[in-house]
C-alpha cells in the first residue's frame, strides 16, 4: 500500500515547484520594471538615441565613466549589480590622489544597454548635450560582501579593471543620495597626474566632446568647453 502513494509524490512535488517559479519571475518582472522606472519616466525615446533597455546581467561586472556636457560637466560613474548600471554624478571627475574626496550623487539607475553609448542628447531633453565613453572595464568588489549588504552599508569597496582606471575604489554614503568617490592608496594613485586632462578623449572612437558633437549633429561649441583648453 505504501508504494502507490510514493510514486504519486513527485508528481505533486512538481506542480509546486511550477509555481513557485511562476511567482519568482513574475518577482523579477515587477522588480525590474520598478529598477528602471524613473529612467524612462525621464527620457522620451521618440527623441533620444539612448537605448530605452532591459534589466539584465553582462557576463562580467561592467563598469564605465561617460563624460557628459550637458548643463554643465560632469562625469557619470557605473556599476553593474542587481541587473542595471548603478550610477553616480561626479561633478569634477575622478581623482587619483588618495587624499582627494569626489563629491558623487547618486543617481537613477541605467540599463545595461547604456553601457555602450556616446552620441548627442537633444537640447530640451532631460540631460540634453553632448555624451562621451570616457573608461570602461569590469569590477568587482572588495571584502566579500553581496552588493545590497554593501550599499545598505553605505561603503563600496571595489577593484576597477578599467583603460585608464585601475587599482582599488571607495564609494562612501554620506547622507542622502550624497556619496564620496576617493582612491585607495596603491600602485596605481598619484598625487601628480590629473587622469582627466592626461586621457581626454573616447575610449571607444578616440574622439574628444567637440568631435562627437560634431559628427552626432550636437552643439559643438557648448561640447567644447569641456575638452581641456588647448596649450
């Protein structure tokens, strides 16, 4: 008598397990609808080239910096976690002096798919300007922990992997979407090189903002006066 009944169960092990998966995608579906929520409420993609995107994950940890004049430089720092470019406007660039403390705000989160842009934004568009590949690489973190343990912590600590960045990072929460971008202290920090005026240009075309404004139909002289003023 105890033979049937076994040979019923994984039969009924099954439809739950169907189940379960259905309710985890539909989890995932909600969530990643809601990670790039403000991303699209932002932007009107009938108008700008930038890639409207999913949520999804790169093969290995993705990490960048674009260069962007929009109202005014600065340069948007990403990471890949949790299915989405995390990211951060740094006003005046990275620095390689170890004593240095970048200003970053956090900001809304990016798809994947941002990863590979540079081109133009139209003027009267939410970010409207001129956008550079300025580094790009992978990255992974420092100390062991999962991405959300680290965030929730406010201290990112990370290894970039990058053309012109490389060597250990920190991402320190202040308060707010306020954080600080600083260098830690190893073979690749200097107190002498200014890495933004040393390696202006595109890692992707070898453009400068002036060019890519050009070529991509922008506002060449706005793009300009973030290029480093010829010597």
């Amino acid at each position: 008598m105890d033979a049937e009944p076994r040979e019923l169960m994984p039969a009924k092990n099954k439809t739950v397990a169907v189940k379960t998966t259905d309710a985890t995608v539909k989890k995932k579906t909600v969530a990643a609808a809601k990670a790039l929520a403000e991303y699209v409420r932002k932007r009107d993609f009938t108008k700008t080239a930038e890639p409207r995107g999913s949520v999804r994950k790169s093969a290995r940890g993705m990490y960048l910096i674009q260069k962007h004049r929009a109202s005014h430089l600065h340069y948007d720092f990403r990471l890949e976690a949790e299915g989405v470019l995390k990211s951060w406007s740094v006003p005046k660039g990275p620095s390689l002096d170890t004593a240095v403390k970048r200003l970053a705000m956090m900001v809304e989160d990016h798809p994947v798919e941002y990863g590979s842009f540079e081109g133009t934004i139209p003027e009267g568009e939410y970010g409207g300007g001129t956008v550079m590949l300025w580094d790009t690489g992978t990255y992974e973190l420092e100390d062991r922990v999962s991405w959300r343990e680290a965030e929730k912590k406010g201290r990112l600590r990370f290894t970039l992997h990058g053309k012109k960045l490389k060597g250990v990072w920190n991402l320190t929460r202040m308060s707010g979407r306020q954080w600080l971008l600083i260098k830690s202290r190893d073979a690749y920090a200097s107190k002498d090189v200014d890495i933004t005026e040393a390696k202006p240009r595109s890692v992707k075309s070898r453009r400068l903002l002036a060019g890519i404004a050009r070529d991509e139909g922008g506002d060449v002289e706005k793009a300009a006066t973030g290029d480093p003023t010829p010597k």
